[in-house]
C-alpha cells in the first residue's frame, strides 16, 4: 500500500510538471495572441501587443485573421469523504479550445467549446457572431456566456490561483453557463477615471432541469447551457461593472425569466414560473493581498406540489486572498513567481432549512513556471448538511497542473 501511494504521488509529479514545461515552451513562442479584456473575452492582451504584432500572449495567430488556443488542466487528489478515501484519484479537471476569426472591418466569429470536471460535461460556450456597432459597442447573437458574473465571463483555468473554482460560482452559478441568444455589450467611462463595462442580453435562459434533472433538491447548475426554448419566452441578462483601476472592479448582473414548460401537445400543463439570479462581485487590493469576493442569490417559483421539497431560495458567497510571494522565484529563473491563497465560502440550497449547505476552506501553494502556467499544492475542509442537517466532513489534498498550449 505504502508503495503503491508513493508511485501514485511521483506520477502526479511528472505529469503536472510536464503539462508546466509545456505551457512554457508553448507560450515563450512568437505568434501568440488573444483577445481584449474585457466581458467579450477571459485573457487580456498586453499593453504592448497590436493587431499586427501579437507577441507575448498565450493565444496564437492574428488578430487581422484567425487567432487561436486553448488550454488543459490535469487534477491529482486525496479526497476523503466521512473518513472514506476516494478511490478516484486522478482526473482531468479542463479541457478548453478556443477560436476568433475576422470576417471584415466590423464582423468577427467566435468559437469556444470546453469540458469541465465539476459538470462532468462538454459545454459549447461560444457560437458567436460579433458586429461592431462603434467604437465602444458591440453587437452579438448566438451562443456565448451569459454576464452572469465575472467568474461566467473570465474562467480559464491557468489564470486561477485554486484548484477548483467557488461553490457560489459552480453551485449556485453554475459556471460554465452558456445560453442561445443576442444583445450588446459596450464601454464607457465617467470622467476620466472610471471606466465602466455593460452587457444587455435576451437569451433562451435556464430550464426545468433546475428541478426535473435536480435528485437532491433545487440545483440552478441543472437548467443551464439551455440551447432551446421550452415556453417560446426570453430571459433577461445585464451586468454593469466599473474598473476604477487595472486590478479593481464591482459588478452587479441579474438574470430574470420562465424556465419551466406551460403546454404539452397544445394542452396548457402549468402556469409560467420564472427564476431570478443575483449576483454581486468585485476586486481589489488591501494590504498587499489580491482580493476577491462574489455573492449570489436566487429565488425560484416552485410548483406548489413540491414547495417543501425544492428550495424556493438560495444563496451563497466566497472571499479568497491571494498574495505573490517571491518573483522571480530564484534570480535567473525569469517569468516564475510564487503565491499563495486562502478562501473560505459558503452555499445554502435552500435557505428555509437548517440544512442542505455545503461551507469550505481552501488554502493553495502556487508555482508559475510560466506566466501562462501553474502548479497547485492544495488543500480543503468542507462541512456539508443534508436536507436532514445530518453533518458530512469532507477534506483533501490536491495537485493541479494547468497551462495553455
């Protein structure tokens, strides 16, 4: 047994240092690209780069034609559950491909599709046609990731300081959340020293998964990526967030619509039930530590059949802290830093019980060989409830490499 561990611990080892060493020499290339921060992407392009020279990014191409990436995270892990270790060690945590193509002077077209760990899903997260309407507004129609949150908007694995993302954003969430519909998005600024970002969109919204799909209970993450329609009837998504500052931002965004289906065959089965999602966010800095803070809230019409049996309100929220420690982390070792982070969150799936809530902490050792990769040392605490309020410690300690390539 003991053998056996240590061949698993010096395989975790190998394996994220070869997916860092990778991320490294892919990134340290010359035609690397990517698209601008903003809510229209997840990775900034530097100060320096130009449409024409996209050196020093982890994408590849030409922002004059065809830019691509993607990247891929590995996950190794000691999970125990109620002091039964898990069996299932090793996973892959990401796997994300990536595409911008220049249709003209105003048109571009946009792919991105992903599978996630968390979900254990594929998720098609961007089939987008995008029209510049000016200077500071875009257009855009297809499938794309809902405003729904910075998390929604800016996930890639490489640019994460944990090994898994918040509970407010999986659970309550539901993070990768991608939905067909069109709407605009833009920039503006008041004065000159406070830069705002806005989106507006009619999408198809979440659908009766959040209760037909949901065993344990009321679950947002089971009506998302909703590529259809079930009632013929939009939902509405904004987020308004301003960035007083590089490293500073406060967003707010709400999601309103019907999810369920109110006829079967012409025959009206039900009456129109919506669901609304809150959620805040914002980053800063204080003490030298990089902070990060998001809190979610819902509020679903249940049947009154199954009031009592699905949570009519949730809500959740997460503070995380991360601080560079050393960079570079030894003199002639340009473009490594080491990091370290703590989070501590919370979830309650229904906020009329004692119970059915999840609470954690996490604390995360991080080496980037690369700007574009990291290596995880984690470890979590979790106290979870049932809808009993029958208590379930958790715990584990994880390794995840993730790089783009």
């Amino acid at each position: 047994m003991m053998r056996a561990a240590g061949t698993k611990w010096i395989a975790m080892l190998v394996s994220a240092a070869v997916l860092a060493w990778c991320g490294s020499a892919l990134a340290s290339g010359e035609a690397k690209s990517t698209g601008p921060h903003s809510t229209a992407t997840t990775v900034p392009i530097p100060a320096h780069v130009t449409s024409t020279s996209l050196v020093g990014s982890p994408y590849h191409g030409s922002l004059d034609n065809i830019v691509w990436g993607g990247h891929g995270e590995l996950r190794f892990g000691y999970d125990i559950r109620a002091g039964v270790s898990d069996p299932s060690w090793f996973s892959v945590g990401r796997v994300n491909g990536f595409f911008q193509a220049k249709l003209g002077s105003r048109l571009r077209l946009r792919g991105q599709a992903s599978y996630d760990h968390v979900p254990d899903d594929f998720t098609l997260e961007r089939a987008e046609l995008l029209a510049r309407l000016n200077r500071a507004m875009d257009a855009h129609a297809g499938i794309f990731l809902v405003p729904l949150g910075h998390t929604n908007l800016s996930h890639d694995a490489p640019e994460y300081e944990f090994g898994e993302r918040s509970l407010v954003a999986t659970q309550i969430l539901g993070v990768p959340n991608a939905q067909l519909g069109a709407g605009v998005r833009g920039t503006g600024s008041w004065g000159r020293t406070t830069p705002f970002t806005y989106e507006f969109d009619l999408v198809t919204g979440f659908d009766d998964g959040i209760v037909m799909d949901a065993s344990g209970g009321t679950r947002i993450p089971a009506g998302r990526n909703n590529y259809g329609d079930q009632n013929g009837l939009p939902a509405g998504v904004a987020r308004f967030a301003i960035e007083p500052s590089e490293d500073r931002e406060i967003g707010l965004a709400i999601q309103s619509g019907p999810y369920n289906q109110t006829s079967v065959g012409g025959v009206e089965v039900d009456g129109t039930r919506f669901v609304h999602v809150v959620t805040a966010d914002a980053l800063g800095r204080a003490l030298g530590l990089r902070l990060y803070t998001e809190a979610a809230a819902a509020l679903i019409d249940i049947p009154p059949g199954l009031r009592g049996l699905y949570a009519e309100r949730q809500w959740g929220a997460s503070l995380e802290a991360t601080r560079t420690l050393r960079a570079p982390i030894f003199g002639a070792w340009r473009g490594t830093s080491l990091s370290a982070g703590l989070r501590g969150e919370t979830v309650d799936f229904d906020a009329g019980l004692a119970g059915d809530s999840r609470a954690r902490v996490a604390a995360s050792l991080n080496v980037h060989p690369h700007p574009y990769a990291i290596v995880r040392f984690g470890w979590y605490y979790e106290w979870q409830r049932d809808r009993f309020d029958n208590l379930t410690p958790l715990a584990g300690l994880t390794l995840t490499a993730a790089s783009y390539f």
